[in-house]
C-alpha cells in the first residue's frame, strides 16, 4: 500500500513529514481512498474517504483531499494540544 501510484487524494491533505500507506479506488459514480497514516508526532490513524459522484465529477477527488487534510489538522493540533 506504499507503492500507490496516485498520491492526489489523501496524502495530498497531509503535513510534512508524514507517511501514508493507502489505495485509491476509481469507478464511474465512486472514488475513494483509505489509509493507515503515520504523523510525526508518533500517532498514527485510519482514514476511508469514498464519494458517490456524478459520472466523473472532479469535485469528489477534491472532497477527499479537504477530508484529510481537515482530519490532519485537527489530529495534529489535538496532539500538540495533549489531547
């Protein structure tokens, strides 16, 4: 799962230094991508993002990467947090 070829979608959503192990999956009306995600701080999480769409519809691949990166971000403030 670290060989992925196509990085646009969670790990796109991701800060420096961490490191995703994911596979995308593409049809028609769905997209997703789901991963084991390493940060630096040492934790470590889950993420499965799948989006029914309009045949092609771009705006899903899109809805995936701001998914992550919104759970990136506020894993890695809880983290700095203590939390």
């Amino acid at each position: 799962m670290r060989r992925t070829e196509t990085n646009t979608l969670l790990p796109a959503g991701l800060g420096e230094g961490a490191i995703v192990a994911h596979k995308t999956g593409d049809i028609e009306s769905l997209v997703g991508d789901v991963g084991v995600i390493d940060m630096p701080s040492g934790r470590r999480y889950l993420a499965a993002v799948m989006v029914r769409r309009p045949t092609n519809d771009e705006r899903a691949q899109e809805l995936i990467r701001e998914i992550s990166r919104a759970t990136y971000e506020y894993l890695n403030q809880a983290s700095v947090s203590g939390g």
